[in-house]
C-alpha cells in the first residue's frame, strides 16, 4: 500500500509522541485511572498528611491521581478491610500504620486475614517513641528513673496516650525489661499525657517527640532516651535506651503502603520502586523529618519480615500484659 507525505508525517509524529511517553505508561495499563489511598485516620493527622506528601509524588511520577480516603473507625479496622475485600487491581491500597500489627492480639479475629488478604509494598516512615521525664526531677537516665521506681511502693506510672496504642506497650514492655513495678496510666491522647506529666501525677511518657517539642524547648520535659537501635535524626541528642541497659525496649510507630493480597507482582513492584525514590528525594526527606517520621526505605520483602516480627513481637507484650481490645 502506497503512503502519501502527510501519512507519513503523522506516523513520524506519532512514533515521536510514543517515545516521549513516560516507560510505565508503555509497558501496560496501569495506572489507567486514579488510585485510591485509603487512610484509616481523620484527615489532618500524620498518617493523613503523609500518605497525601507521597500520593502527590506518585501522581507525578505516574502520571495519575493518587487520592487519599479516610475510612475511620474501629481503631484502623474499618479502613483495613475496605481494602483487604477490595479488588486487587492496584486502584485501592492502604497507607497502614503501627497498629496494623497488633490489631490480631489486641481483638482476636478481625474479619480479614492481614496475613493472607492483605500483602505489604513499602515502608515509608518510623516516628522513634522518646522517653520523656519532668525536668524538675533529678532524673537524668534510663537507670536514674529505674532506680526511683525500685524505690517506690508502687512502682513508676507512665503516661499513656491510649489503652493498647504504641506507647502504652512499649511502656509495658520497658517496665518487663527493667524489672520495675508500674503502672500505664491512661488518657485520650498525648496532650492529656503531658499534662499530668507537666503537673507531676506521673513519672514518665514514651512519645513521638514532635507533641512534646515545645514542652522540652521551654525547659519543662527532659528527654532521657530513644527507643530505637540508634540515634534519631529527628532529636540526636537522645541516647538509645538499648546502650542504657535496656537491650529489648525498641519500639517506634510506622507507616507503610500495603495492597489487597492478589495485587499483580508488577505494580507491587513498580510502586515500590517509586515510594522508595520518593523517600531518597532530599526535599521529602527534610520534610518527612519535619513532622517527626524517619524515612525507612527498603523493600517489599523487608517490609513483610518487618511486619511479621512486629505482629510476633507485641503479641508477646499483649499476651503476657493480658491486654485485650476494648
């Protein structure tokens, strides 16, 4: 069949136009149309605000919208089983957070599997737990405040920012560790916490920092210690608890994205490939650090061995604290 001059100047154009296309969009459909992140916390929190920080990398990167949902309610498992039921297209994923595993030991059966429905993609962020005093004390240490507990009838009393969150056993599991009496005492939220701390109704907190920064910048919190195998980025000046003889009191929250379980190997893939690139970029980084989040790359395969020893991990905490879901 013979081409005219304008047929082949529309197929050049047209070859042109497809190189310039963007390699995901050549190798297959997806994503075709926008893909939905459902957060399950209020808009406005960090888990919000993050998961939208790096849903508007991912649009620009793949060229479609990345459009948060919160989905509310059951301490994260309303939003946790949209998604394990949802379709495994790549169009619905979940922006989880710390409580994803310890939801199992906390309530038992959950109405989805988050081993068999539900499979990791990417870390995206910890947010280290500090371990806070009031500065007014002579409390200086891990060991100083382990040494005032031994010396009280009843033990030390924590602030907690919740029955069952983060903080609330990772205070149960350093009171195991160092062998101390105490007590979780427990209150709607971080604010509440501080309060009673502030006044000196209790003796310490485990906190993500970011709440407590204006407390500590005005003199009136200490911070004695990190829960993390190394300094934070975030408050450097913070010695890890591990190096003050409390080898097991590691904790820290996190966020991370995670896919109905069926999702295709290729978009786990790609999706991990570019949520990491997000979080080597150096203006996500500043301000991920920002709201009191370490960016944690790695893999799809280091994020499920990272769940798996957490589930592990607080389920012993839960059990032997006889914590149970309320």
């Amino acid at each position: 069949m013979k081409m005219n001059r304008r047929t082949l100047l529309r197929a050049a154009a047209a070859s042109l136009c497809a190189g310039a296309v963007p390699r995901v969009f050549a190798q297959g459909e997806w994503p075709a149309r926008a893909v939905k992140i459902v957060s399950p916390y209020g808009a406005g929190g960090p888990n919000d605000i993050s998961a939208r920080l790096i849903g508007d990398y991912l649009a620009r990167r793949l060229g479609q919208p990345f459009v948060v949902e919160n989905k509310t309610g059951a301490g994260t498992r309303v939003g946790n089983t949209y998604v394990a039921n949802a379709q495994p297209d790549g169009y619905t994923i979940l922006y989880a957070a710390a409580p994803y595993s310890t939801l199992e030991a906390l309530y038992g059966k959950l109405g989805y599997d988050p081993r068999k429905d539900l499979r990791p993609i990417a870390m995206v962020a910890t947010v280290p737990l500090f371990l806070v005093v009031n500065a007014d004390t002579p409390i200086k240490t891990a060991q100083d405040l382990i040494a005032y507990g031994k010396s009280q009838t009843n033990g030390l009393t924590f602030g907690s920012p919740g029955y069952g969150s983060l903080p609330h056993l990772a205070e149960e599991l350093l009171l195991r560790d160092a062998g101390v009496k105490g007590l979780a005492v427990q209150y709607r939220g971080d604010v509440a916490a501080y309060t009673d701390l502030l006044a000196g109704r209790v003796d310490a907190t485990l906190t993500a920092i970011t709440a407590a920064l204006p407390h500590i910048k005005s003199g009136k919190l200490r911070v004695i210690g990190v829960a993390s195998q190394s300094q934070s980025e975030i408050y450097p000046q913070a010695t890890t608890l591990q190096s003050q003889g409390l080898p097991n009191v590691v904790a820290a929250g996190w966020y991370g994205f995670i896919a109905p379980a069926g999702v295709p190997d290729a978009i786990v893939a790609r999706l991990d490939t570019e949520i990491n690139g997000a979080l080597r970029d150096p203006d996500m980084k500043k301000t991920l650090l920002a709201q009191g989040m370490e960016p944690h790359p790695g893999s799809a395969a280091e994020f499920q061995k990272f769940i798996s020893a957490e589930m592990s991990k607080w389920g012993d905490v839960i059990k032997k604290a006889g914590i149970k879901g309320q």
